[in-house]
C-alpha cells in the first residue's frame, strides 16, 4: 500500500484554491525540474507551498491575458 505522497498534499493544498489538477501537476513538476528533481520539494514547501502558488497565479493570469488580446 502506498502512502500519501508530497504531491497529494501539494494537490490538497491547492485543489481548494481553485486551481485544476493538471495545472497544479504541471507547475509542480516544471517546479521540481527547476530547483534540481526531488530536492526541490523542500523550495515547494516552503512557507505553505507559496512558490507553487504564486507560480499557479501567474501562469492563470499569464492565460488571463492571452486570452484578452486575442479577442
């Protein structure tokens, strides 16, 4: 049986937010990618996952705006 992984917390965490499953999975990963793999999730979590939040923020607003200048 496996346990509860950091990812479904970090899915708990934000699911709540609003925010989709795959968005969170995504920023999550490019996050990981970025601050080295698995070492990474201590950048994560952080402060209550404040990195994936705001990173979660600016790719919404990011999209927010794509979609404004192509109207």
């Amino acid at each position: 049986m496996q346990g509860i992984t950091r990812m479904d917390v970090a899915l708990d965490a934000m699911r709540p937010l609003g925010f989709r499953t795959q968005l969170i999975l995504r920023t999550v990963n490019e996050l990981l990618d970025v601050y080295g793999g698995n070492q990474g999730w201590c950048f994560i979590e952080e402060t209550y996952y404040k990195l994936l939040m705001e990173a979660l923020l600016s790719k919404q607003q990011g999209s927010a705006e794509y979609k404004v200048e192509n109207i």
